[in-house]
C-alpha cells in the first residue's frame, strides 16, 4: 500500500517542503555556519562526483536510502493498514509509532558495549530518542494517509535524518541568536498553518487507506477528509 501513480509528484514534493518549512531554523543555522555562500553550496551538492562518493559510502546509503525506505515501508505501508481496521485511524497513528520508537532501542547494546557514557545517561539518551522518534512517526504516519502515497514520508523520513534533532541549544548561544530564534518561531508557526492545506486529500486522488476502512464500515472522516 501507497505504491500507485495518482497524484505523486503532489506527494513527493508537498510533505517534503511542509518538513523543510518545519525546519526553517536550523535550515538558517546551517546556511549561516557554512563557510561557502550559497551558490558554491549548490555546485558541491549537485556535482555528479559528490553523488557518486555519496552513492559508495555506505553509512550515507543508510541514514539517507535504506532506512527511511526499509521503515517506512515496514511501520507504515504494512503496520498501519494492518492496525487501523481494529483501531481506527487515529489510534493506529500514535500505536504505530510507539513500535517504531522501540525499534531504535538496538543503540543501548552498543553503547552499553562500549562504555561510550554512564549507564543512566545512555538510558536518559534512550528515552528521548524513543520520543522524538515516536513523534516523528505519528508525523509521517499522518502525511501516509492523508496523502495515500509512501514517497512523501520516506523522503521526509530521509531530510530529517540528515538534518538531525534541531540544536536549539547551539542557536541560544549564537551570534545571531535572535533571527534564528525568529526563524524557528516562524517555522513551527507556518508548519502548523499549511499542515492542512498543503495535506488536503483531495490533492492526491483516492486513498487506499480510508477506502479500505470504509469496506470494512469504518468511518474516519477527520483524516480522510
């Protein structure tokens, strides 16, 4: 579920650009600490050789390919058609996540392995990564049925493991503290407006999720609709 033709280049690039607003600053904070300006930035992105190194370097084919692929195909496409006829819809997005949040557990063993920190800031480090990790599940959860399509969230899936958790940290203490600070009020705010809008269903065609519910007489006409 959510390999289909209709409407994918909306699904493609709608999500996408809904996450990267979602990210306008560290967006900022990345453009602002880069020591190239931004056309040199574009040259060394988009040269064929820099793809080729990034197409040979495993950990990149990783966090970028294959596991935004390999988890959104397994948490998504497959779990949530499989939770949603017993749950409903909107149950099924914050239980589906919560496996994709223990999924990420596997990283206590190898730094328990090598004592990379103490025993409770592993746990504490644990902890948080489940959470960010269930929030962003339910995120690409809900963009996987609004839009029907599989492509928005694994690429979304993809930005963000190249972005990172914000370092709002490092934006209290920089330089221009204060319109990176604006920059991220400004994201979240425009994130919360367009998340409808730039979501709407009707922008993708049908959506296999909601028409499987309906079959089995369900109804979920919040995130359907």
């Amino acid at each position: 579920m959510g390999f289909r033709l209709e409407g994918i280049f909306p699904a493609a690039l709608l999500p996408l650009l809904l996450t990267m607003i979602l990210f306008l600053g560290p967006l900022m904070q990345l453009c602002m600490d880069c020591p190239c300006d931004l056309t040199d930035g574009l040259k060394v992105v988009l040269a064929p050789r820099s793809w080729a190194r990034r197409l040979t370097d495993m950990r990149w084919l990783r966090n970028q390919v294959i596991a935004p692929l390999t988890e959104e195909l397994v948490f998504r496409a497959c779990m949530l058609p499989m939770l949603a006829p017993c749950t409903g819809l909107g149950p099924a997005v914050f239980t589906c996540p919560l496996f994709f949040g223990v999924a990420h557990f596997h990283h206590i063993i190898e730094q328990l392995r090598f004592r990379q920190s103490s025993v409770g800031s592993i746990f504490l480090s644990a902890a948080f990564q489940f959470s960010y990790t269930a929030v962003f599940g339910a995120y690409t959860a809900f963009l996987f049925i609004r839009t029907g399509h599989l492509i928005g969230p694994v690429l979304c899936h993809s930005f963000c493991n190249y972005m990172g958790f914000p370092a709002v940290c490092a934006a209290l203490e920089h330089p221009q503290k204060w319109p990176l600070l604006a920059g991220y009020a400004l994201g979240v705010g425009l994130f919360l407006l367009l998340l409808q809008p730039l979501t709407d269903p009707k922008l993708y065609g049908s959506l296999p999720l909601c028409m499987l519910l309906e079959r089995t007489g369900a109804s979920e006409t919040l995130l359907c609709s």
